[in-house]
C-alpha cells in the first residue's frame, strides 16, 4: 500500500480538509495569555511533536496552564501545525480576538466552529485508546468561549 493510502495520511486529508475551513483571522501574535494547555486529538499531537519537537501535555485543556508550546517570547512555536481549538481562536464569533484580529471573510458561527472540532475529533481521534487524555473535551470550546466573555 502506497503512504498516500495509509490511514495515518488519511487522517491527516481529513483534519487537513476540517483545517482549511477555518478563516485565517489574520494573527498578529499578541494573545499569548489566551494560549493556554488544551485538549487535542492524538493526531494532532502527533503532528505537533513531528513538526517542532514539542511533546505536549495529554491533559484536558486547562484554562489555567499556559501552553507549553509558547516560547520565551510568548510566539507559538507550533503555529503552523497547531491544533483546531487554537485555529479557531479569533476565527469563531465567541471568540474573537481581543486585540483586533479578525478573518476577512467574517466570523464562523459558534455551532460551525463546534461541527469542526467535533469533525477533528472524529478523524484523529484514536478508538484503540480509551484514556480519556487522549480524547479532545467535548466542553472546551464552550468553556473557553466563557472565560473569554467573562474577561471582556
């Protein structure tokens, strides 16, 4: 079987075709303290580590811990590859930036922004695992549409 037919290449297809219905909204690299541990696929760790070398925490998101993956500047060392949850910061009408970045085309709805983490979640999340630090939380994206209100 050739790599392009692999499932872990078909994973990646589909998280890749989830990823690029995400509006860019236009980052200027200054919310380091919205960046926080979150919860990601399998997968998406995967591509982390593969990418930057950052083996990130397998933890629930925790609004409380910074994300690993920022550096001494706080820039994300794992931008390129990052997982949905902060692809969907200041792309997602609950969650707009509060430094004024804002996708060009307009904010996805809250419920798109749920339909694709739930349809990340379904393509690189691994059924052999039950350890529940290897699911994506459900709850996130609504939890952190809530701190975000409550901090503006």
């Amino acid at each position: 079987m050739s790599r392009s037919g692999s499932p872990a290449r078909r994973t990646a297809d589909r998280i890749d075709v989830a990823y690029a219905r995400i509006p860019d909204p236009e980052c200027k690299g200054l919310c380091s303290e919205s960046c926080h541990s979150v919860a990601m696929t399998p997968a998406e760790r995967r591509r982390v580590y593969a990418a930057t070398g950052l083996r990130l925490p397998l933890v629930y998101a925790d609004l409380d811990v910074p994300c690993a993956a920022l550096d001494g500047d706080g820039r994300c060392r794992a931008h390129q590859v990052r997982p949905t949850v902060c692809r969907l910061w200041g792309a997602v009408e609950e969650m707009p930036c509060p430094h004024g970045c804002r996708p060009e085309g307009g904010f996805l709805p809250a419920g798109r922004g749920h339909e694709i983490l739930a349809e990340v979640h379904r393509a690189g999340g691994d059924t052999r695992r039950r350890d529940p630090a290897d699911d994506a939380d459900p709850g996130m994206l609504a939890r952190l549409m809530d701190k975000h209100r409550h901090q503006t």
